[in-house]
C-alpha cells in the first residue's frame, strides 16, 4: 500500500536537495495522487513552483528476457534443425530438403523426388 507524503515531508526533501527533486525517485513508494496533493498544497501557497516532467520507461516483457537469454525462436529452430540433422548446415538445406521432403505452394503439395504433385 502506497504511503502518505505530508507538504512538510516534501518541504524537507527539498531542503535537504541542492536543487530541484524528481519526486517519482525521491518517494517510490507513495502513489502519484499523493505526490501531486501535497504538491498542489505547496504550489497553491506560493512555497514552491514545479514542473510536470513525463517519462517512460522501456522494460523487457518475461518473452523478450527469455530471448535475450536463450535466442530469438528461429535461433532456437534453427538449432533444433541442426542438432536434428547431426551437424547439418545451412548450405546443406537445398541438397538435402528441396529434393527429399514436401514442399506446400498455393495449397498444392509436390514431392519433387517422388514425382507427386497435386491438390489438397
């Protein structure tokens, strides 16, 4: 639960600053609705003047850490292949895939090692 932040207790924050305080780091913990009350309460009494500053903050979702981590899914396809394959590499692919397994083209599977190609 958010704490309470008092117009005194930012007063003091203040005096204890050499210059201005982004209030967001000097109290974390207490909601933005208090922060700008005791603000609000400061500023209508002319003791201080501030400003709005927006600011956002990039952080990686639990998919984007597990990237990061681990490799982008074609990595991770890419190396499933391989492994698959004992060691098959990309140059590898056309010899191998193009003339042994299917191939799906505008809903027509061809064989071109088997002779088959129809519709499905």
């Amino acid at each position: 639960m958010a704490s309470d932040l008092s117009p005194n207790q930012l007063l003091n924050a203040l005096l204890q600053h050499e210059g201005p305080i982004l209030t967001a780091d000097a109290f974390p913990q207490v909601s933005f609705v208090k922060v700008k009350s005791a603000v609000d309460t400061l500023k209508s009494r002319e003791m201080i003047q501030y400003a709005t500053i927006e600011r956002e903050e990039a952080a990686l979702t639990p998919e984007a850490e597990d990237i990061a981590a681990n490799g982008s899914h074609e990595a991770k396809v890419f190396e499933a292949v391989r492994s698959a394959m004992e060691g098959m590499k990309i140059s590898d692919l056309p010899v191998c895939w193009l003339d042994c397994m299917p191939v799906c083209l505008d809903l027509e599977w061809a064989c071109w090692a088997h002779g088959v190609n129809r519709k499905l």
